[in-house]
C-alpha cells in the first residue's frame, strides 16, 4: 500500500461522487507535489496523490532509476501493477470516487509509470496526463489496447527540458495516436518543471473532459 494524501470536496453531500485524478510525482519529489496544480478545481474532483514507494535523496521514487540506459521492463512494470491495485483498492475504499471518471496523471517517472497502467488497463479510466515523460521501449512494442480509442489523452512537455527532451513528449504522443482518436499535445518555454500556463491548460483540459462526460 502506497502513503498518499487524498483531497476531497468539502462542501459534499452524502452520496457524492466525483471524478478522480490520480497524480504520480517524478523522481525525488513526493504525493504533495502534484495536487497542487490542480487546486482550482478540488471542490468538484477528488485528488489522490500517491508517493512512490523507494526513497530518493529526500524524496522519493516508483522504481530504482539507472544512470545509462532504460530501467528494465520489470521494474516498471511492478511499479504499475502495484499502482494499479492500489487504485483498485482505494477507488473501493472512499466513496466520494467515482470509478467511472478517474483520470492518471503523471510527471515524469510517475508519467512513465501510470503510461504504462494507462495502455494495459485503459479501459477502466476516461483519460490520461503525462507530462515530461519518455516512452519506454517495451510499451512501444506492447499490443494496440483497442479500449483506447475514445479515451482522452493529454501530452505536456517544456520545449527547454534538458533531462528529458521534447522529443520524448512528442514520441508518446505518436504513439497514443496510434490507438486514441483523441490526443492533445501541448509544448511550454520551460525546462523540466510545469509552469501557470501548463496547469491552466490541464486544469481547462479536465474541466472539459468533466463537461463531456455529463
């Protein structure tokens, strides 16, 4: 079981639900880094932010990262199964979460992560956010999930990201082509972080995502 912080809406009435993002940080960071770029709208979603389970420098990690080269498939995969019983768990356990609305988003090493939970079990979210992440090999030779195609699927990166390049962003955005028909990709003049005009887009990309679905 993964420590995470959840935030539901204050002002509920019993039997409420709402839709859910479940964020998964980035390397060194924590389950406090995400959420907070979704504040705006934390009175009408549930936000569950997960902390990896590694500790890295004073933060943490989902999967041991290696210095050249890509993590092994293996790690990666763990890291997404145990993320993926992990929702399976908590989406049981609060009621406020709606299991027909729940959203992945991830950054970086958590981008990869829930990516990679995101084409094995696609069906059971309505869409994705991945943001400064690179496709791992192994998911691009993975089989089509035909359950995609109508899920929304949300690419962010900074044209200035020197840890993981706008290549990588555009790469993943490829390859959701492939099997969703509907997939945004936004590009931002910063480096590896996420800036007010990124968080606008997400926020405004969830909003919509929200309107749709009623």
């Amino acid at each position: 079981m993964f420590a995470y912080d959840i935030y539901e809406p204050i002002n509920r009435k019993t039997n409420d639900v709402f839709p859910t993002v479940f964020a998964l940080h980035g390397l060194g960071a924590d389950e406090l880094d995400l959420p907070g770029i979704l504040e705006s709208i934390m009175d009408r979603f549930v936000i569950v932010g997960i902390r990896g389970g590694l500790q890295k420098g004073p933060g943490y990690a989902f999967y041991k990262p290696v210095v050249d080269g890509e993590p092994s498939e293996e790690s990666i995969t763990y890291a997404a199964n145990d993320i993926h019983n992990f929702i399976e768990k908590i989406s049981r356990q609060y009621p406020t979460i709606d299991r027909r609305n729940m959203y992945l988003l991830g950054f970086e090493q958590g981008g990869i992560v829930a990516m990679t939970e995101f084409v094995r079990n696609g069906g059971m979210y309505h869409g994705g956010i991945f943001l400064s992440a690179k496709l791992p090999a192994f998911l691009e030779k993975s089989p089509k999930n035909l359950l995609l195609k109508n899920k929304r699927i949300f690419v962010g990166h900074g044209v200035d990201d020197a840890i993981v390049p706008v290549a990588e962003g555009e790469r993943i955005t490829r390859f959701f082509k492939t099997m969703s028909d509907n997939v945004t990709m936004r590009t931002y003049y910063v480096q590896h972080n996420v800036n007010a005009a990124e968080e606008d887009e997400i926020i405004d990309w969830l909003t919509e995502t929200e309107q749709v679905d009623k």
